[in-house]
C-alpha cells in the first residue's frame, strides 16, 4: 500500500509530519492492506487567515483506492491536524470494511454468472 501525503500552502510539510501521518494511516488500515493499491492524504487549514483556537480549521481528507474498484474517500475537521488524520483514518477504516463486505455478499449471492473480463 503506497501512502501519499499532500498538504496545502498553510501547513508546513516536513518528514515528521509525513511520517507521523504515514504511521497513523497504515495502522488504522493494516487488516485491509491486502486489498488497497494506493492511499493519498490531502492535509489542509481551512481557516489560514483567522488564528483561532479551537475552531476546527484543520482538515484531512483521505482518498483510498481497492484493487479493481472506484475510490473511496473521506474527510474530517478538527481543531489539530492529529485529531483530524485520527478522525479521518477511523472514517476510512469502517468505510472500507463495509465495502468489502458488501461486495463479498454480493458475490456471494449472485445468480447470474459472473461477467469475463
């Protein structure tokens, strides 16, 4: 699974952040890994301009592609870009394991045959 971490001009985008981002993602997603090709990490401050405490301004939005499937993608706001790659790694997680397991019932389930590819 390759994980790629884009941040806006607001955040400073140093190797401990991706590191730290890099880590946070590929533990939340370990039981499903297998199944992803590629994960990219958008990390933005939606409120650059007004210095605030508090206002969840700090945004991740995670895109992740399954093997042979659309992607998926999800985002979360929080006061501190940790809460926010947390938030959003949670979302991604349940995101991706009901989608597998829709698509192993309806495979399961399938009267037709399948298509060839």
């Amino acid at each position: 699974m390759q994980v790629q971490i884009r941040t806006d001009h607001n955040i400073e985008g140093h190797e401990k952040l991706a590191d730290h981002v890099t880590s946070v993602i590929e533990d939340a997603l370990s039981r499903v890994s297998d199944r992803i090709t590629s994960v990219d990490v958008h990390l933005s401050n939606q409120n650059s301009d007004h210095h605030q405490d508090g206002n969840d301004s700090m945004r991740c939005m995670i895109e992740a592609r399954l093997e042979g499937h659309q992607p998926l993608a999800v985002s979360d706001q929080a006061a501190t870009l940790d809460q926010a790659v947390d938030g959003a790694a949670n979302k991604m997680t349940h995101l991706i394991e009901s989608t597998i397991g829709r698509i192993k019932h309806q495979e399961e389930h399938r009267t037709d045959p399948p298509l060839s590819r």
